[in-house]
C-alpha cells in the first residue's frame, strides 16, 4: 500500500475531488480525517473509509476561520498523533456575473474560503509537523481558472491564482524540513457541482467538451490518481510544483478545434 498507516487530512472532503481523494487514499491505507460543513454527506464518507478497513475521524466546520482550523488540527493530533498529509481542497461555487455586478461580499467570501482556508490550514498543520520532525506532504487543489484570464470569474480565479503562488512559497519554506509542497490544478471535472451548472443550462456541456483537446471532462478518479502520486513514496523529488489536469484545455491555443 503506497499510504499505509499515514494520516491524511482531507478539507472539503464530503463531497466530488475531495471525497474521491478521501477514498483513494484509504483505499491506499491512510487514515483519513474528513472536513466539511455538510455534515450529513461527511459522514456518509466516513463510514465508507471504515468499511474499506481504515480508521476515519470527521470534523466540521469552515476553513476559513482561524478557531475552527486550531480546534481541528488540535483534536486530529490528540486522537492520532500526527498528520503526515494535508489536502487543501475546500472551496465553494459562485456566480459567474463581470466584475461590475460582483457583490463585495460574495468576492471576500470566495477568497477566504479559497485562499484564507488553505493558508489557515497549511500554518496549522505545517507547524505540527515541523515541531514533529514529520517530512510531511501537502497538495493543494487549485484550477486551471487560476493560470489564465476565464471571464465571470473574478473571485475565483484570483483566489486560485494565489494559492498556486502560495504553493511555490510554502514549498521553499518547507522543503529545509523535508515537507513536500505542491499543487493540482484540474480542468474541467464531472462532478457533483458540474452536474447542477449543467442541469441549469448556465454551461453548455457539448460545446465545452468540443473545446477539450481529449472531446470529454475529466473524472474525480483521475485527480485523485494524481493526488495519490503526490502523496507517495514515487514523487518525493517534486515540490513547488502544478500538475495540470485538464484533458488538454491550457495547451489549445485554437478554440476552433476541428
């Protein structure tokens, strides 16, 4: 098993990449902590990982606030010791409106949850494994939205954005105590949140797959096989950087693909 015995600390986890990283990792041996606010969903995952024969723990709660993160780090090393890895991947949907009709509110909401949370997150955790001597691993789910200018979105992909420049910072920080850093940036992923974008008629899912070099959306299980590389034993010369999952969709320079 590539993950056998390592605590895995998975955010926004109940649910799509995260939830299919949460599994692929147990299925790997790791012992998963599961973070969300849907509670009910969480737990459904949870019991999942217990039935794959790995022990769980779920704790609630936003990311982007510093008490919850402190509590949550805090509860997972008094129950199991350690974390040796953490996955940074809570994140929410918004809008796709321009810039001018975007809500200041909704703009702060997505950078904190985004941004704020994976900082919050990789200081608490980082910090536990300094102290701990634990050559620890953490990877961060970033987007393609956030290598390039996508309309209408103006919250989050400024918000990706940051946390692939993050990623760089925490790797040249870390790498002295043998932490690994690095980030993934999917395309765009049949996901639970996809599936309701497309149900609205908001995205035309034909047309964006004509766009896609590989003609289809890429799957959770190929970011979480990319997740599980990250985390393991096979990448340990790799950190400070982003692996693109995306079928393609950055390297086309010709929209008008035949």
């Amino acid at each position: 098993m590539k993950l056998k015995d390592r605590v895995a600390l998975i955010t926004g986890s109940s649910v799509g990449i995260g939830k299919g990283i949460a599994l692929a990792f147990a299925r790997e041996g790791a012992d998963v902590v599961i973070n969300d606010i849907d509670y009910g969903s969480a737990n459904k995952v949870a019991k999942e990982i217990d039935d794959l024969g790995r022990k769980s723990l779920f704790f609630g709660g936003d990311v982007s606030e510093s008490d919850n993160v402190k509590r949550m780090v805090s509860y997972v090393v008094g129950k199991w010791g350690k974390i040796d890895i953490l996955v940074n991947n809570a994140g929410i949907f918004n809008e796709m409106v321009p810039i001018h009709e975007r809500s200041e509110e909704e703009w702060s909401r997505v950078i904190d949850v985004h941004l704020k949370g994976t900082f919050l997150c990789s200081k608490y955790v980082g910090k536990i494994m300094i102290e701990g001597g634990i050559r620890g691993n953490v990877i961060n789910i970033a987007s393609i939205v956030g290598l390039g200018g996508f309309p209408n979105r103006s919250a989050y992909g400024p918000a990706k954005s940051a946390i692939l420049n993050l990623t760089k910072v925490m790797a040249l920080e870390w790498a002295p105590y043998g932490i690994r850093v690095n980030a993934i940036a999917p395309g765009y992923i049949l996901s639970e949140g996809a599936e309701k974008i497309f149900a609205s008629g908001k995205v035309d899912k034909e047309a964006l797959e004509k766009r896609i070099p590989l003609r289809r959306l890429g799957t959770i299980g190929e970011v979480a096989r990319v997740a599980l590389f990250l985390a393991s034993e096979e990448s340990t010369y790799i950190t400070g950087g982003t692996i693109v999952v995306d079928g393609g969709w950055l390297a086309n320079a010709d929209v008008q693909l035949p």
